[in-house]
C-alpha cells in the first residue's frame, strides 16, 4: 500500500492522523536534520500499522514536509 503522508517536525506531541484513505498527516517532536524526523515517521508508522519498520519505505520526498510512503504487508 503506498500512501501521501504531511509531515510536521518540531511538533508538541508525537502523532499519526489519518485523514482518508491514502492521505495522513506525522507530526513527530524531532527536527528535521540529519534523518531524524523520517526515521520517527518510520517509527510511528509502524506502530501504527502494527508491522515491523524495516517494512515502512520512503520512495519519495525524502527531503520533503510531504512523502510518498510504502507499507509492506508481510
């Protein structure tokens, strides 16, 4: 499954919302500098989804507030 995800660094609270069907918004408590942020998203996708986050992947926007993300069901 491939997903749009906003993503909002520095935020107060660590959080996944979901806002449809491919569409979510991060915020995580990291900076966005030196891959910290993403692998938080990484992190909290994961737990969110309930998988692994070796099988959460960035094909997109690595350097980018929005990303296109992979979940890998196993």
């Amino acid at each position: 499954m491939k997903i749009n995800v906003k993503v909002i660094a520095n935020s107060s609270a660590n959080l996944v919302e979901k806002l449809d069907d491919i569409n979510y918004k991060v915020k995580v408590t990291v900076p966005a500098q030196e891959g910290r942020a993403n692998k938080k998203v990484r992190e909290l996708l994961a737990r969110h989804f309930n998988i692994p986050s070796r099988n959460v992947n960035i094909l997109a926007g690595e350097r980018a507030k929005v990303k296109l993300i992979e979940i890998v069901n196993s």
